[in-house]
C-alpha cells in the first residue's frame, strides 16, 4: 500500500511542476509586459518602472523568477489582485465556500438520479423505461449546459415563479458569514424563512451543473449492473432462492459500484469547470464568476492564482479517488 | 489482395470492409438518424447563402423581437422570429451552421493531424521522446477541458480564431494517447516486423504500414471529438470568450439573447436547441461507429 501511495504522488509532483509553469509563463505570453498593464492608461516614469521592476522580482533572469514564483505559491502566496489590491488567496478563500457548496448539491443530485436512473434501467432491461433513460441520458450527455438553465429559468422562475432567477439568497435576509457556506449560516442564524430562501437558490444550478454528471453516472451504473447480473454468482444467488430485491441491493450493487465510484471520482473536474459557466448563468458568486470576471478586467494574477488553485484541486481530488480506488480494490495498488 | 475466389463454388463472397462496416453501421438507428441529421446540417450550412431567407446580419428595424411564424403575432417572412436588433433567427442559425461545423472541423484536423504525429513519434520511437511527450499530455488532461481553453484563450485574448486554437491543444492529448496506444499494440506484429526487415525507413513504416492499422479508435474519436468541439465552442461564444458579436455563433448568440429571457422565449430557445441536435447526432454517430469498427464490443 505504502509503495502505491508513494508511486502515487511521484506522478503528482510533475504535474503540479506542470501546471505551475503553465502560469507562470502565462503572465509572460499576455501581450504587453506585467508593468505596463499595472500602470494602465497614465503609464510610469523609466524611474517607477526600474523601481516597480525591482520590486516584483522582474529584472532577474526567468529562471530565478519561476523559482520565487514557486516558493511563494508553496506558502500560499499568490500575488495581488491589480483591481481589488487583495491577495489572491484570501479572495479565493472568500469564494470558494459558494462552489463548494453549489458542487457538492449538484454532485448529490447527479449520484442519486444518476444511480436509481441506472439500476431501474438495468432491471427493466430492453423495456420502455430502460429506452426512456437512455435517452435522457444520451440528451443530458449532449446537452449545453449554459441553455439548459437558460430553459430552467425561463419555465421555472419566469413562467412558474416558484424558484429565484439568480443569486444565493434573498435580499430581505441579513445572515451574518460564519462557514461560508448558506446553508449553514442560514440554520445557524434567528432568520425566520432564510434557510427555505438559500436552498430555493441552490435548486436550479444544482441540477443544471449536476445534469451532465448525472447522465454519465446513469450510463455506467446501467452498463456495469448488466454485465454483473450476467455473473455466476448472481445465478447462484436466484438459485438459492433468495429475494430479487435481496440480490440487486445486496450481490450486484455492491460489485456494480466500482466502475461506478471511478467515473464520479473523473466527474470532479467537470463540475468544477461546468461551475464557471453555471455560476455566471445564475450570478453565483463563486470561483468561477470571479474567474470570468476577471479575464474580462485583464486581471491576471487572479486569473493566474484562481487557474493555479483549481487545477490543483482537481490534480488532488483525482490522486484521492485513485487512492481511495487501491484502498476498494487491491488489484489496482498491485499491478505493474 | 482480394479474397474472391475463382472456382466456381457456393461458398459466398466475402464482405468488402466497407460493406462490412455499413451492414453494421446501419442496424443501429440512433446512429442512422444521427447521420442524417448531420447530412442534413452540412448542406445548410455548405449553400447557407441559397437556403436562408436572409441575410444573417441584415437588420429589419420595423421588425424587432417578431415571435415565430406559427405563434400570436408571428411574421410568415420570419419563420422562427427575429432578435432584439430585428434580424431573421433562421437565416442566423443556418450561417451559424456553416461556422459552427467549419470551426469544428478545423479544430478536429488540427488535433487530429497534430496528435497522431506525435503518438506515432512516441509509440514508435519510445525512450526518452516517449516520457517528454506522454507527460506534456498527461499535464495538459489533467485540466478540465473548458477551463484550460479559457486559459489560453484568457492569454492570447477572446476571437474565434485563438478559442480554435486553444481548444485544438485541449483535445490534443486523447489523439496522441490513442494513437501511441495502438502503435504499441501493432509495432511487435510480424506484418510490421517484416517491412523492417525488408529495409522499410522509419517514415514509412510509421505512416504507410502502421498507421492504416490504428485508424478505427481514432476516426471514432474524431467523431466525438466533433461534438465536444462544438459544444465547448458554443460555451466560450456563450462566455463572451469565443467568436464575438455580430458572428452568429451559435453560444454567442445565446449570449446576447440572455437579456431577452422574460420577454421573448424564442431567442433563447432555438440557438441551443441546434447546438443540443446537433451535438446529440455527432455522439449518435460517434457510438454507431464505434460498436461498427471495434469487433471487440460487437455483439
């Protein structure tokens, strides 16, 4: 387990070193020089601009920068927002409790659907239900998400008007910021109806960022229930004469589910890049709004540091499945 | 090297691959019907000039926010409406069709080509060139599609032209991870073994003899990676990050009809609805050719 672990990381590694040259360099490709885009229209003086280059660290050679570079994002500092003048981090920190909180509802909506979509097909193989989720599966595969809850919005607040159109809460609630996340503070607050308000904001990008997801894990489950029901064990199993119900939860499900866990571990990466779309469809502010945002205000540190950071979790989230894979089935830590 | 064989017997002809392939290809009907449907497309989009009614940028002022032709008010000159600035919804998605199909297909070949060079480099040679280039690629997958085409496209500024390039190098490693895959499963097999010995050169044997043998996995890929381009492009149009206005790209287009959304469901409705058919038909065909040229999944 220890060497698979330690194989493990040593791939992480390079890919990080990867990642962060990506952005690094990506202040060096944007036309212009860092400076000139600092100084905006007025522009500095030849004095300023050695004085501001000495100071950011520009006048080393490249190679010495990357390393600054790289041991200050290893300490958590990503440089300064040129628009808000906050560090980056604490801005992402500030944030990241709102995609959080979004990606983990549309997750919860995307595995349940998902997996009972894809056990009922599975059981009423070749039936109408069967073709009925394929089919929903095969759309929501295909479906652009960004005009999915444009159609969401269009039906169930401007139509309906039962859910709000964008935004985390309504504006009648003051809810004071303990986790950040509104849930929370709203079941931890006095706020009579608050709660009722966060969650009716969460409905609709839940389930427009969980939609692809969903159909993905619908597809697997189906395909990796058949082919378990097919096994010799399953047979034995209905030649004991135990329940059909006992047999599906207990004997195919279980062994079903591995393929299954691989795919949502693969889905991490993208939720998270679906949340950018997503967030700035329902005015969530999250990472990905403030990532858009900020590639329209040529606000590259922040575009630097929040890809950096993202990416990062994504690299984490997928060593934590693979991991958590060895840990379910020892064949994987020992192979090769 | 034809298999018919000249004696007069009942045994049957054997299949060309073609026919093969087609035989299969046609027993499924999602498949079917996603070829027709991209038939169907591709001739919009190639005589959009002869089959829209309009000009996709020509502007009918007295005619603005006009809802379909079947629906109250409707026009029967516009047959699914006009947008907030009075041009003809129709005729914009029928040229959409043309640019939409057109960037997907250059974004396709360039990954494409680009991928199976490299594949073939790294499957073949092995070593040293190996490692660089299946890292670079692993580096560039373990980003999120969309988001590492923002970066790039956040790098070299929003037009539709850098949001093509930018997502060409994001689909770039599934060809060259494919294409090494199948390299490495064809360079021990005898047929490949012999034309070395024969004193075939390294060029040759690379894109004469092997590469022929690796096409299944990759036009399959290709296929799918068509609907993928045509999706992410409409969500960087949609961002503001992709083609820009006036262009009737399909995702901008649903951009600028966002602010429309409580008072003209046509707008909205009818850009993404293409972009759903459409995509939907590419992965229709995408798993038609896949069950139709792999023999290993063939039931």
């Amino acid at each position: 387990m220890l060497q698979f672990l330690l194989r493990r990381l040593g791939m992480v590694i390079p890919t990080f070193i990867g990642v962060s040259l990506f952005t690094f360099a990506l202040i060096y490709l944007i036309p212009g020089d860092p400076i000139t885009i600092m100084g905006g229209e007025r522009g500095f003086g030849p004095e300023q601009r050695a004085e501001l280059e000495a100071m950011l660290g520009l006048d080393k050679p490249i190679w010495q920068q990357y390393f600054i570079y790289l041991g200050n994002v290893l300490q958590g500092d990503l440089g300064t927002s040129y628009v808000t003048r906050q560090p980056v981090m604490s801005e992402f920190m500030s944030l990241f409790p709102a995609t959080i909180e979004l990606t983990v509802c549309a997750a919860i909506f995307a595995v349940i659907t998902g997996l009972t979509l894809g056990i009922l097909a599975a059981i009423k193989r070749g039936g109408l239900l069967d073709h009925t989720v394929m089919t929903i599966s095969l759309t929501g595969y295909s479906m652009p998400i960004f005009w999915w809850a444009l159609l969401l919005i269009l039906l169930f607040s401007v139509n309906l008007g039962w859910t709000p159109v964008s935004g985390r809460l309504d504006v009648m609630f003051w809810v004071d910021e303990v986790t950040g996340f509104m849930l929370i503070d709203t079941l931890l607050s006095d706020e009579d109806g608050a709660f009722i308000s966060a969650l009716s904001h969460l409905v609709l990008p839940s389930i427009v960022l969980g939609t692809i997801p969903m159909a993905v894990i619908a597809r697997m489950t189906r395909s990796s229930m058949l082919e378990v029901l097919g096994e010799d064990y399953i047979r034995t199993a209905r030649a004991k004469g135990l329940s059909k119900r006992r047999i599906i939860v207990k004997h195919a499900l279980r062994n079903a589910l591995i393929p299954v866990i691989t795919v949502m571990g693969l889905q991490v990466g993208l939720l998270l890049s679906g949340a950018i779309l997503t967030e700035t469809i329902f005015a969530w502010p999250g990472i990905g709004k403030w990532l858009i945002e900020s590639i329209g205000r040529r606000d590259y540190p922040v575009v630097q540091g929040g890809l950096l950071l993202i990416a990062t979790i994504i690299i984490l989230v997928n060593l934590l499945v693979d991991l958590m894979y060895g840990v379910v089935n020892p064949r994987v830590r020992h192979s090769k | 090297m034809t298999m018919t064989s000249e004696t007069q017997t009942t045994v049957r002809v054997p299949q060309t691959p073609f026919a093969e392939f087609w035989s299969y290809f046609i027993q499924n009907r999602g498949a079917l019907i996603g070829l027709c449907f991209i038939v169907f497309i591709v001739f919009l989009a190639v005589f959009a000039d002869f089959v829209a009614p309009h000009h996709p940028h020509e502007q009918f002022r007295d005619f603005i926010l006009v809802p379909p032709a079947w629906a109250e008010g409707g026009n029967a000159q516009f047959w699914l409406g006009t947008d907030g600035v009075g041009r003809d919804i129709l005729s914009r998605l029928i040229h959409g069709a043309r640019l939409s199909l057109l960037i997907g297909l250059v974004i396709v070949s360039v990954s494409l080509v680009l991928g199976i060079c490299l594949g073939l480099v790294a499957g073949f040679f092995g070593g040293f060139v190996d490692v660089a280039i299946m890292r670079f690629a692993d580096i560039l997958l373990s980003m999120p599609a969309l988001l590492l085409a923002i970066a790039i496209v956040a790098i070299l500024g929003p037009s539709i032209v850098n949001s093509g390039l930018a997502l060409s190098l994001v689909y770039l490693p599934h060809y060259v991870r494919l294409t090494r895959a199948s390299v490495l499963t064809e360079i021990n097999k005898d047929y490949v073994i012999s034309s070395r010995v024969a004193g075939a050169g390294a060029l040759r044997l690379m894109f004469i003899v092997i590469l022929p043998n690796c096409l299944a996995p990759l036009i399959v890929q290709a296929t799918l990676g068509f609907s993928n381009a045509i999706l992410d492009m409409a969500a960087l149009g949609f961002l503001g990050l992709g083609a820009q206005p006036p262009l009737p790209e399909w995702g901008s287009m649903l951009a600028t009809a966002r602010e429309f959304i409580q008072s003209a469901w046509w707008v909205v409705t009818f850009p993404g609805l293409i972009i759903l058919m459409t995509v939907l038909a590419f992965n229709l065909m995408g798993d038609g050719l896949r069950d139709a040229l792999d023999p290993k999944l063939k039931q």
